[in-house]
C-alpha cells in the first residue's frame, strides 16, 4: 500500500481568505479533532503582521498548542526573514515559504521581485537550520497567474532550481489560482523533477475550476507523496483575484482511501471534524461532495484493500 501524506492547510490557507476571524479555541478543537482523526500535518497559520491578517493574529499561540499534539508534523507559512524568526521562536517543525513564479504576484503578494526573493529564501533558510526546522518552499503560480496569465514553464524551472541554491530543502507546485491541468500538470512535474530531483514531493491545488482532483490523480501517477487540501475546500489567495477554494480534504480522503492509498485517515472521524468549522463559521460557505452524498456502500471494503 503507497503512503500519501495529506497535508491540512485550512487554519491558514483556509482562514486567511475569509473576513471571519475564527476563536482561537474553536482553531484549536478543529486541529486536534483532526490530528485524532490521523492527520499528520497541519499547517497551522503565519507568521505575518496582523495588522495584514488578523486572522492569523494568534498563530504564535497556535503553534504552542499543536506541538503537544504527538504525531503532529506542525508546519507554519512565514513569507519573509522576520516571520522565520518568529516561526523559529515559536518552535515550529517546519517552515513553508511562498515564492510566486509570477513576478507581478510575488509583487503583490510578498512585494519583493524575483532577485529579492531569493536573498530571503537564502536567509530564511539559514534561520530554519540553526532551529533545526525543515525548510519548504511553495512554488506559487506554478501553472497559471490571474494577473500576468500564462507563467513559462521553464521560468518555473529556472526559479526552482535558483531556490534550491537559496536552500530550500523541498519544493511544492502550486496551483495558486486554479489554471492546473493534469496534462499540465504531470509535464512541470517532469520537468522540475529533471533539475531538482526529489526535493519535488507535493502539490498544493485549488478548486477553483473543479479539477483539483484530477490534477491531485495525475501527481500520483508521477510520484506525487504529498498532497495539500483544506477541510471544507476553505481558502485561496487573497492577492490572486478570482482564485477561491483549496481542494477538499474531506473528498481527497475518501479518493485515495477508496483507491487503496494509506492516508491514515479515519473519514468517518474527519467528516464529524467539519461540523466544528461549521459552527465556529456559520455564514461561511463549505465545499464538498463526500459530506453530503457519504461515502460508497463498498467504501469500507475499497478502503482495506
């Protein structure tokens, strides 16, 4: 049986899309209830000024909770040096920086052009070795951007290969803004895996256009090991007009489990996790077709196979 680790990103990639600023004891019962269901790793917020996203005002705090959780893999996204440091303090297991491949998002994101960026992958990854924690980077706009559209393939390729210089110990391609593909989607594998090898181990897709699964099925079949989604389908970039809506844990879990997969992951106990995000966020809006249509009949025999 293959092991995928499913990564959550809802509590930052999921929170920091909405104007609701979620309690800090319900973002705490929604990580533990999801941990006990056998998620490994959770990104649990950023270390970004509140002030920009008060959101995620408490990520400090939640940090410190998740790291009594055992088994818990606890990831925090820090967009420049001085969150690194603060995610260091914090304790954090691992450290994901964002890096748009598109400079005009990177502008508009992190407003730091392509060279300037990379002087703060060099730093951040300096910081995360003397804190003994892991070091990510998130290939942004990998596939597509709302503002400039079509990023070249090897423009991708270039900026991954300079990151990896920088010190990036692991890369992901993200679909930032739903443009993904799967033919797309297996040829960057390809061609970032010819230049960085195995430090390209996940995707980190959207929904926005319904095929956040499919492009999910076609990084298996390339040798895909990790897949970002967010309960509910919760989240999207802020700075990426139109870009809503991460895949769906809940539906990525009943996939891989029914294909055979090993998740780890108890669907049953993770379903009843929605129902604390639901009451914690009563006007807001979650996706998914598994919470509503329930798993197959046969589920339970697709899943022991």
């Amino acid at each position: 049986m293959t092991a995928i680790l499913v990564s959550e990103v809802g509590p930052r990639d999921g929170l920091q899309s909405i104007d609701r600023v979620m309690p800090l004891t319900a973002k705490q019962a929604w990580i533990a209830a999801e941990a006990a269901s056998g998620v490994r790793e959770i990104e649990v917020g950023s270390f970004v000024p509140p002030a920009l996203l008060p959101q995620m005002a408490d990520t400090a705090a939640l940090v410190e909770f998740a790291l009594t959780i055992p088994g818990l893999n606890v990831v925090a996204l820090v967009p420049n040096a001085k969150g690194a440091a603060l995610a260091a303090a914090a304790g954090v297991h691992a450290m994901s920086v964002p890096f748009s491949m598109s400079e005009t998002h990177s502008l508009r994101n992190v407003r730091k052009d392509h060279p300037v960026m990379l002087a703060e992958i060099a730093e951040i990854a300096r910081i995360a070795k003397a804190a003994g924690s892991h070091f990510a980077v998130g290939l942004s706009t990998a596939f597509g951007c709302t503002i400039e559209g079509a990023v070249p393939e090897a423009q991708v390729v270039r900026l991954a290969v300079a990151a990896a210089e920088a010190g990036a110990q692991e890369f992901s391609l993200s679909d930032t803004t739903g443009y993904a593909d799967p033919a797309q989607v297996r040829r960057l594998i390809r061609a970032v895996r010819a230049e960085v090898g195995d430090l390209l181990t996940t995707l980190h897709l959207h929904n926005t256009r319904g095929l956040g699964l499919a492009n999910a099925l076609a990084g298996l079949d390339e040798g895909i090991t990790t897949l970002d989604a967010s309960l509910g389908g919760l989240g999207g970039c802020p700075f990426a007009p139109g870009a809503s809506g991460n895949l769906v844990t809940e539906d990525l879990v009943l996939m891989l489990n029914a294909m055979g997969y090993d998740t780890g992951i108890d669907l049953a106990a993770l379903l009843e996790v929605r129902k604390i995000v639901a009451e914690a966020l009563p006007d807001e809006p979650l996706y998914g077709f598994t919470p509503d249509a329930g798993p197959m009949l046969d589920y339970a025999e697709r899943a022991a196979r």
